[in-house]
C-alpha cells in the first residue's frame, strides 16, 4: 500500500538527494529541502535508498497523515496532498 511521507535533509545536500528522491515515486517540492513523495516503501527502506553510498548525512523521513492537514502553502502541495488522500 501506497503511503505518504515527508523527505528533509539538509539543503547544503540537495544534489546529493534530488535525483535519489524524484526516483522513489510521485512527489512534490517545497522549500529548499523539503519532499513529500508517495512510497510503497517503509521510512527505512527510503533512508536506505536515499543514503545508499554515503548513511552520514542528516536526514528526516516522517509518513504523513493525509486525512488531516491545514496551512498556508503553494497551491502544488495541497493538488498533491488532495491526490494521495487517504479516505478510510
């Protein structure tokens, strides 16, 4: 089952992580160091594709709960969250 998570690391690492995460699934950006992706994959599983070559760079993967969300953010991240909505 499809899950979705938060990605964020350091931004001085984005070249390193960028391309590892737009690999993993549908996602969008926001900041400069913040991903929301849509995984089968558990958080482990994730760090351990992520940090394949290199596991000491600092990073934070938390699955969201996409039945409960508010803020004020760009409107791409609310079309995605709305997308993977979790109905049950």
């Amino acid at each position: 089952m499809k899950k979705v998570y938060l990605i964020q690391y350091n931004a001085s690492d984005s070249i390193y992580f960028e391309s590892r995460v737009k690999n993993l699934g549908d996602w969008v950006k926001y900041f400069s160091d913040n991903y929301i992706i849509v995984s089968e994959l558990d958080a482990t599983q994730i760090y351990d594709q992520l940090t394949e070559e290199d596991d000491t760079k600092s990073i934070l993967i938390i699955q969201l709960d996409t039945k409960n969300y508010y803020g004020r953010m760009n409107t791409k991240v609310w079309d995605f969250l709305k997308k993977h909505k979790v109905l049950k």
